[in-house]
C-alpha cells in the first residue's frame, strides 16, 4: 500500500507488452493509467514522484533519485537501464521554485516536489510534452522552450531561459516510441564513440610508458 496506485500499471512486463502492441491499440482507460505511470511515477518503484527529488536518464524515464541511486549501489538496476552506471548518466531535475504555497526555508525543503514548468507554472501530467535543460535541470514545457529558443538571435548560444546557462543538450521525457528508438541509437553511438576514446587513450599510455621503458 501506499504506492499512490502506480506500481500495478509500472509492472514491468506490462509496459513493455504496451510498447511492443503500441499504446494506439489500448482503450481510453489504459492509456490515461499508463500515460499517469510513466509520467507522475518513479520508473522502479512505481511510487508518486511528488515524494522526493527526482532525476531522469538520457531515454527520458523519470525516477526517484533515492530509489536509482540504490539501486545502482545494489547493483539492481533491471537491465534497460543498463546504461546507467554512474551519477553523471542522469540528470537531477531542479526542483519547481515554492510559490503557491508561500513556504520558506525549512518548511519549502520539506515540502511535496511539484513537477511543473519553470515558465509557464503548468503542473507535468503527461498531457503536455516536457523537457529537461542539461546541465541546469530546469524543466519546461516543451512548447514553451521552443518559443524561447526560437527568440535567440542567430549565431548567439541558446541558452536556459530559466538560469541563462549555455544549454548542453536538451532532454525530451517519456518519449514516444518512435522517438525512444532515435535516442537509443543516439546514445549507442555516443557510448561506443567513448569507449574508442578511452581505448585509445589507453593504448597511447601505454605506448609512452614502453618509450620510457626502453629509453632506460
Ligand atoms: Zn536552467
């Protein structure tokens, strides 16, 4: 209990059933109840994404941060997430400035995280498309990021309209399946691209400290 009712439609086979079938297929119901999972709930517990801080990976699944990271500590992590192996291979989301309720100070960290957009103030359910700004973190309606985007002068950086930090990649959340596709391939190519760097750096260590050897 007290799973806020994500954990049933999170089962993982259940969603990954609904995205072999294609979410078109389902009825009204189900949608709503799987748009509400990958949007309001923590990808591994199912649990409500209001109850702590809340990151996301480069496929676009939200998560609990305490939730991953103990997971990668206990190395439990189900195997699509596999490329999540350290800190830097997800994002924090910045929480949503407290102004509704007034609070400050203690009380404002203590309160529920509410996911909305940084501009526009509109809460994340699912029915608008969001995004997130790496490296800042900010999240924004999709929509109203490129409104602003599309205001920069040619030639000049884009930058966050929310903290004004040059934007470093922009992540789209709960992608469809169309666009999860692109992005996996995207961020197999960049894996394998960083994995060559690394093996030549290694094998240039390793030829400079024969050199040295040999110099001996
Ligand atoms: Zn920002």
């Amino acid at each position: 209990m007290g799973n806020d009712g994500c954990s049933m439609m999170t089962d993982r086979r259940f969603l990954v059933n609904v995205r072999q079938s294609g979410e078109n297929a389902l009825p009204i119901q189900d949608k709503e109840s799987i748009r509400h999972a990958r949007w309001c709930c923590c990808s591994l517990t199912g649990q409500a994404l209001t109850k702590g801080p809340v990151v996301c990976d480069r496929l676009g699944s939200l998560f609990l941060r305490k939730a991953l990271v103990a997971a990668l500590l206990s190395k439990n992590l189900p195997s699509q997430y596999s490329h999540i192996k350290k800190s830097s291979d997800f994002l924090n989301i910045a929480p949503a400035p407290v102004t509704s309720t007034g609070k400050k100070g203690a009380k404002a960290a203590k309160a529920p995280q509410t996911l909305q957009c940084a501009l526009s103030g509109e809460a994340m359910t699912g029915v608008q498309p969001f995004v997130v700004v790496d490296p800042c973190g900010h999240l924004l309606q999709h929509a109203a990021y490129d409104e602003c985007v599309s205001l920069v002068e040619p030639g000049q950086k884009t930058t966050c309209p929310v903290c004004n930090v040059p934007v470093k990649r922009v992540q789209v959340l709960c992608p469809s399946v169309g666009e999860l596709a692109k992005m996996k391939t995207e961020l197999e190519a960049e894996l394998a691209l960083a994995k060559e760097a690394k093996k030549a750096l290694k094998a240039k260590k390793k030829e400079k400290k024969a050199k040295g050897a040999a110099k001996k």
